[in-house]
C-alpha cells in the first residue's frame, strides 16, 4: 500500500483545490497585439519568418474560419468566447539565438523543473532501466507558443529522425511539411482545427524514414503560461514505411481566473508497415472548487493509416482542463491497418468532459479497438462520444469498443454517446457498455481489512483504469497512477 | 383537395394547407387554436433532415420530400378494397377497429359485445366534444418535433379507449390501419389509450394496404398512460405497401408498480419511422421494449427509442434486431436518461445487426445519460453477417443455403419475439416474420 499511502500523503500536503502546477512563471514575453484579424496572422507568420505559401495558407485558413460557426453539439457549457479578447501570439522575449542549454533562461528552466521534466540529457528518469541500457526519453518542451529547447538532436539526426520544432520544419523541410501538413485535418475541418490553421505558432514535428525504428521515446510538454493567449500547437508526425515512433504528451498550466483556450491540431501519417504510438497525460487546471477558471481544451487530433498493415495508436490519460472536447481519430485507408484508442477521462469538481473516437474504417481487413474509461465525480459532466463506420468497401472490418463510466458521487453525470454504422455485411462491430458506482460491498472488504475509505477507492479506480494504463509507456504510468489519485481526491466521503 | 401540404422549404403557401384542409378537421375553439399552434410549430421547422441530430440517419427531406395532401374519406369501393385486404390480417377473438385512410371504418370494425369499465370513441367525437381536459391530454406529445407537430394539426381521425380502474379486458383490442389505394395521399391519426388503476389491456396496432396502394404516407401517434399496477401488453405490425411511408409516435407513461411490454416490427414500407417516448411517472415499475426489423429492397426504417427514468427503482429492458438485405438500411437509436433523482435504476439496451448483402447498412447509436450514482446501467451493440460455421453446419446436414439462411434468422429474431408475453401475439408475429422470410424466397 506504499503507492496510496504516498497520494494520501501528497494530497494531505496540497489542498484539494490547490493545483500542483499552478505557479506562474514571470519572465517578459513578446506578444501579438490582443485580437485576431489578418494583421494578427500575418504577425504570426512574420515571427517565424515563413515562406510566403505557408503564410497564403494560413490567411485561407483565417477567411476560412470567418465563414464558420463554434460547434454547438457536445455536452459542454460555456460562456461565448470573445476571440477578440485573446493573445494569439506569445514568445519568451529572445535574447538571444539558443544554442545551448545552459543559454536558456533560468526561470525557464526552473518552471520545467517544478513540473518534473527531465529537460537536460543527464536527468534520465529515475528507476527505469531497461536491459540493454537506460532509457531516454528527448523533450520537445513548447513554453506558451515557442520551442525552447530539443534535446537530443544530434543523436536522433544519427538516426535519420526530424524532431523540431514544426516553426523549424516549415524553414527547413519545407518539401516534408507541403506533402502533409493539412492532409488528415485539413484546414476546413472544423471550427477550432480552422482556428488553429490560422494562428498556430508552434508545436513539434517529427519525420521517421523508412525503416528506422526510433531509438527513444519522443516527448513534449506544453505549458500555457501568459494571461490570456489561447495556445495553438500544431503537431505533424510522420511515419515513413516500415517505420516506428513513441510519442509522449504532457501538459500543464498554471493557475488562472480566466478560462484559457486551447485548440490544438495533432496530425499522424503511417505509411506501409509503420507504426505510432501517441499517449497523452494532460493534467491541465481545471478551474477551482467553484468551478471557475481552467483551461478550454478544444483539440482536434487525427492519424491516417494512410499505408497497408500500418498501426496508429491513440493513448490518452484527460485529468484535467476546465472543458475536454477531443476526440482522437483513426482513419483506416490501408489495408490491414490498426487504430487503437484507450482513454482515461476522469472529471471532478465543475469539469466538464466530452470526449472519444472515430474508427473510420476505408480499407480491407481493418482493426480497431476501443477501450474507454470514464470516472466522474464532483459535480462534473463525463460523456464518451464516438463513432465506429466501416465504407463499402472495408470488407471484413472489425471492431471492439468496450466503453464503462464509473459514479462517484450522486451529483456527477456519465454519458455514452457510441454511433455504430455498418455498410458492409462483413464488418464485425461489437459494442459494449456499463455504468455504474463502486460496489458497497468491495469497499466494505476493503475497509474491514484496514484501509481508508479513500485508499479503497484508489484501489477500486485504479483496477478500473489497469487496461488502458497498462498501454501508457512506463514512466507516464507512474505518473498517470498518481494523477488520478490526486484528481479524485475530495470526493470520497 | 389536391394541394401539397408542405414543400420541403418552409413558408410559402403553407399556412394556407391548414386551411384548405379546414373542413376534414374536427375540433373548434380551443382545438383549432391547438391545432393552429401546432401547425405554425411544423412550418417553422419544415420536415426534419440530417442535420438534425435526432434525424441524422432518416433524412425525410430527402426520402419524402413533401408531405401529402390527406386522403379523402373512403368510398364504398375504398371500403371494400380495405375489406378484403383486411382478412389477412384479422385476429380471431379480438375487438377490431379499423381506419381506413384515416377514418374510422364502423363496418369493417368488430366491436364485439360491450365489456365492463371498457370505453372506445373515435378521435373525431371527442374533438368534437367539449371535454377540454381530454383536449388537453390529446395534445400534450411535444411540438418540438416537427412530425408529432404535423400529426397534432392535421390528425383526422383514430381510436380514444378508456379502461377503468381494476378492469382486466379479456379480448385484445385491435387497431387496424389501412390504406384503401386511391391517389396517393397521407392518413393522419392518433389514438390514446388510458389504462386505469390495477388494470390490464392487450393492444395490436397493424399498418396495412389494399392492393395497388401506391405511394401513400401514414402519419400515426398513440398516446398511452398506464395507472398504477396497471399492465399493457403492446404489439405493433408494420406491413405497409412497399412504395408507402409510415411515421409514427407514441409515448408512453407509467404510473407506480405498472409493466409494459412492447414489441414492434417492421416489415413493410419503403421508408419508416417509429419514435416512442417512454416515460417512468412512479417508482417500481418495469418496461420490456423489443423490436425487429426486417427489410430487403431499398427498404429505410428506423426505430428510435426513449427511456425516461425520471423516478427511482424502475427497470427496463430493450432488445432490438434488425436483418437487412439487398439494399436495405437499418437505424437504431436507443436513449435512456437517468435522471438524478432515479436511483437503483437498472436499465439495459442490446441491439443486434444481421447484416445479409454487402450493400446493405444499419446504423446503431445506444445512447447512455447518467445523472443519478447508484445504478445499473448497460447497453450493447452488435453488427455482423451469418456465422459461416453456423451455415456450414446446417448445410452439411442437407439443408439448402436458403433454408440455412432462414432458420438462422428465425433464431435471431426469435431472440426479440420471444418476449412477447402472449401467446396469440407471440404467434402473430413470429407468422409475420414467416411471411417476410418466405417473400425473401
């Protein structure tokens, strides 16, 4: 019981309501003015001195966007968002041009180690070693809207691997970029994925060749910091034939009043015989006790298994933000390709959660698995939205979603929204889900054998999610393992 | 007569169908207004399409595109078109009310000898009679759906039957509705049925044509209430001629300790639409909904269900199947809501696919709304073709891939049947089946 003793104790130490990120890190930042207009993107694009197409691009996107209307559909409140009230725009003030870590500001560098990121190559994560060596891990961190340092780059350059900054790619791999930024989200999308087109300042890219198995995990971490600016990271990751990559997600921001929005674009490519792995831990603020403040987590993610026999898989563990509205997606367009998606959606407090997948299956013998994990309590709104559709021409498709929501609590909602078409005769769908609350009876067992109400709990939980934690890489598990101890503190008992 | 009643753009000349239709609609004063209310209720929102959530699979812009004007009252020829269409589809011992083109039919009906605490009127009578409490049950369904609004403003005709307290009717009560095949035309009905305290009725609903019935539109609804300890057993046929369209509504609410039990198959049709609203208004009482549909051609039903759980310790069950072959498409949509206060809910949905033909699709959305924590709540969803082994089985024993193919289905769908409670039901429907697997050849 060492583990739960341990979240007991943390959690003992911080208040339910005091966010463990929530330190604010004062450092000058160089902002676009408030607002968004074609200056505004025109500004963006200026910053990262872009070539002219990707500005054209962008503006297409902003008028684009102009014709389009907020999606009104998922289970989630909100008061209207002034997009006119937002900074689209802002960088930790250069110095100077980074060449080395130690040229970074301090107070950066500070504020990712209050957060646990092993940002310098020699803090390998404690405890995790592997056979043949230690395992390392290159951090892609994005501070608000800018790439402040990568680690690991020569190594991976060994390999063959494009791992920088997607500003850096636009310059340099113009030709990778052109082929498939846009082509699994594509700039009309939908509301925040066209918003996004239009003023994403930065996020990570990444290019594995054919044939290279990715020799460590790739990682990133996103911190929203300024007040007031929405964070728009675009994230492109492509897997060349036969081609292997572990990419790690984290985010967190520090405590605010105002709500903050955040509309990211995630895009994968597999190719032939390649494989991504995509796992998520977000943690970020998810307003306080009354409900107020919290990040908007607007997310529009999506991988094409564009080759035959390729694999996405989709790992997600939602903690935190004020409003989840994501919905990682694979389209299955290979033959015998694979989407997976396992989640953890845990909601307390005032959050509110509406979130899932799309298994869109295209080619021949596709797979996909589903296995959702809801845990609301609080007052908090937890709905799974997914879809599950095979064409025409998918013969024998094949699909397992297994999608069970737990209660804590007698105020919270737990919501399953699953659409199931099938168009060909061959496709095998197979849905299932439960609701319900912990069972009285195991509690009891487990406090008469002397745990606390809130160690049994954990326990309970934490069975409950052991399927999808299972697929997260060891070090987030650890770390995921926590976080929903920490996130369902407070709504026991 | 002749004048569309609504385009699928909303507005012009609409306003102007109701009053043209003026004349076939009973009801003064307080039921025009109703009527009035409703109908500027559909104008507003035109005939539901695919961006509507809740129609996102029957797009009735597309499929129907206008509504038709109503049929005028049967003739004699009519009457007896319905009457020999009719004899198929009679049930031995059961009292028989029949509407041809949405008016009732006295000569075809069989009202049978006069039970004790059993009342039957016909919608007409009593719009036409000032009972204005009875008025108001007969347009509470809600106006936000644009076909319940159509059909509350331009309902012509149906059955009203009241069942007293303590009452147990002895004979089902059979509403039949059947299109005579004039000109194309739409019926518009509703019926109600109020089940009084420890009660207990039987009811079959069977949607018929005459021969030639050509592209015709049934617009139904029933509106049901079932008092305390009071028990409906409920079937409904849908064997529509194959060019028609049929769009139905019901809903339904229980009081404390009632049971009802239901099963619905659809058959017949070109395009079909039932949507019930099932509504717990007590505690302890328990709902069986089963359905099946059986579709081939370029057949389009749709079966959407909803579960309102509003009081605690209710249960319900829901069982769907659906076979689809050739071109036929499918849709299921399943709600259940707990709200918060309902605990000790146990609700659980099961919808199954059976997929027979590469062109054909069904599409399933069992949709879970939780607000309460100490529940039991589950649905399941499945979606595939006949076992190959299963086949090989049964044709390695001599049978014929048809044979085969038909025994495997029977026990699919008997899955559903096999809750209906009575007996002569039971058997009503698995004959109706029958009928389908024997037209499949």
């Amino acid at each position: 019981m060492a583990a739960v003793q341990e979240t007991v104790d943390r959690v003992r130490r911080i208040d339910v309501d005091q966010y463990r990120y929530g330190f604010e890190t004062l450092i000058e930042s160089d902002k676009a003015p408030k607002g968004l207009s074609e200056d505004t993107v025109r500004f963006i694009s200026a910053k990262k001195s872009e070539p002219a197409w990707m500005l054209e691009w962008r503006l297409e996107a902003y008028r684009r966007w102009l014709t389009m209307t907020e999606p009104t559909w998922a289970r989630v409140n909100y008061p209207k968002i002034d997009y006119q009230d937002l900074y689209y725009y802002s960088a930790p003030k250069p110095k100077k041009q980074v060449a080395s870590l130690d040229e970074i500001d301090p107070e950066i560098l500070k504020t990712y180690e209050k957060l646990g990121i092993p940002l310098r190559e020699v803090e390998v994560l404690e405890g995790v070693v592997r056979p043949e060596g230690e395992r390392r891990i290159a951090v892609d961190a994005v501070f608000d809207s800018v790439s402040v340092a990568t680690t690991f780059q020569k190594e991976l350059k060994q390999a063959g691997v494009i791992f920088m900054p997607i500003s850096e790619a636009i310059r340099e791999h113009p030709e990778l970029v052109k082929k498939y930024l846009g082509t699994v989200v594509p700039t009309s999308d939908n509301y925040f994925a066209t918003l996004n087109s239009a003023v994403f300042s930065d996020g990570s890219f990444v290019y594995v060749p054919p044939g290279v198995r990715c020799p460590m995990e790739l990682s990133t971490y996103f911190r929203i910091n300024e007040r007031n600016t929405g964070q728009f990271e675009r994230t492109l990751i492509i897997a060349d034939k036969g081609a292997y990559v572990s990419y790690l997600e984290g985010c967190t921001a520090p405590q605010r009043d105002e709500n903050q929005l955040h509309a990211a674009v995630v895009e994968l490519v597999t190719l032939d015989d390649a494989e991504i792995k995509y796992s998520t831990v977000q943690n970020w603020y998810p307003g306080n006790s009354e409900g107020i403040g919290g990040i908007y987590n607007f997310v529009t993610k999506r991988g094409d298994c564009r080759g035959n026999n390729s694999k996405i898989s989709w790992t997600q563990v939602e903690t935190g933000s004020a409003i989840t509205w994501k919905y990682p997606s694979c389209i299955l367009r290979g033959d015998n390709s694979r989407g997976e998606f396992y989640s953890i959606a845990i909601s307390n407090g005032h959050q509110q959660v509406d979130s899932g997948t799309k298994m869109i299956h295209l080619g021949k013998n596709t797979t996909s698995r589903i296995i959702s994990k809801g845990i609301a309590a609080g007052v908090s709104q937890n709905t799974y939205r997914g879809l599950v559709t095979a064409h025409r021409k998918a013969t024998g498709a094949r699909n397992f979603t297994a999608c069970d929501s737990l209660l804590i609590g007698d105020k919270c909602g737990a919501h399953t929204v699953p659409y199931v078409e099938a168009k060909n005769s061959s496709a095998l769908f197979e849905h299932e889900a439960t609701t319900s609350k912990i069972s009285e009876d195991v509690l009891f067992y487990c406090v008469q054998r002397g745990l606390s109400q809130e160690e049994a709990v954990g326990l309970v939980v934490n069975g409950f999610v052991k399927d999808v934690l299972q697929q997260l890489p060891m070090e987030f598990a650890v770390e995921a393992q926590k976080l929903i101890s920490i996130s369902l503190e407070g709504s026991v008992g | 007569m002749n004048v569309v009643v609504a385009k699928t753009e909303t507005g012009r000349a609409m306003s102007d169908a109701l009053a043209i239709a003026r004349d076939r609609l009973a009801g003064t004063g307080k039921v025009a207004d109703y009527r009035r209310q409703a109908f500027d209720a559909y104008a507003r929102e035109g005939l539901p399409h695919r961006r509507i959530e809740d129609w996102k699979y029957t797009d009735l812009r597309a499929l129907m595109r206008e509504v038709l004007p109503l049929a005028p009252a049967p003739d004699a020829p009519a009457l007896t078109r319905a009457g020999s269409a009719l004899k198929l589809h009679a049930i031995a011992g059961a009292r028989r009310l029949v509407l041809v083109d949405g008016v009732f039919a006295p000569k075809l009906s069989e009202l049978g000898d006069p039970e004790k605490g059993l009342g039957i009127r016909t919608l007409r009578e009593v719009l036409e009679a000032g009972d204005a409490g009875l008025h108001t049950q007969l347009f509470a369904p809600d106006n936000s759906n644009p076909m319940v609004a159509l059909n509350s403003a331009m309902m012509t005709d149906g059955m009203v039957i009241d069942v007293a307290d303590g009452a147990v009717l002895t004979e089902p009560l059979h509403i039949v509705h059947i299109a005579s095949g004039g000109t194309p035309a739409a019926m518009v009905t509703r019926s109600m049925l109020r089940l009084g305290k420890d009660s207990g009725a039987t009811l079959v609903e069977s949607y018929i044509a005459a021969d030639g019935a050509k592209a015709y539109q049934a617009h139904d609804s029933l509106i049901v209430s079932i008092g305390n300890h009071a028990r409906l057993d409920h079937v409904r046929l849908v064997e529509d001629g194959r060019d028609a369209f049929n769009i139905s509504s019901a809903v339904v609410t229980l009081g404390a300790h009632a049971h009802f039990n239901t099963f619905g198959m659809t058959s017949g049709a070109n395009v079909s639409r039932y949507q019930a609203t099932i509504a717990f208004a007590g505690e302890g009482s328990r709902v069986e909904t089963n359905g099946v549909n059986l579709l081939n051609g370029r057949q389009h039903a749709d079966t959407t269900l909803f579960l309102d759980h509003a009081v605690p310790r209710c249960d319900s069950r829901e069982v769907f199947r659906a076979v689809v072959d050739d071109r036929g498409h499918s849709v299921f949509q399943g709600r259940i809501i707990v709200r918060p206060k309902a605990q000790k809910t146990d609700a659980k949905m099961m919808t199954r696919a059976l997929l027979l033909s590469d062109d054909a699709e069904a599409d399933n959305k069992p949709e879970l709304e939780i607000f309460a924590d100490d529940v039991t709540c589950g649905h399941g969803a499945t979606t595939g073709a006949l076992d190959e082994s299963l086949l090989f089985y049964l044709r390695a024993r001599g049978l014929s891939e048809k044979e085969a193919q038909a025994l495997l289905i029977q026990a699919f769908v008997g899955e559903a049947i096999e809750s209906i409670a009575n007996d002569t039901l039971r058997e009503l429907a698995i004959s109706a089946a029958q009928r389908w697997l024997e037209a499949r050849g």
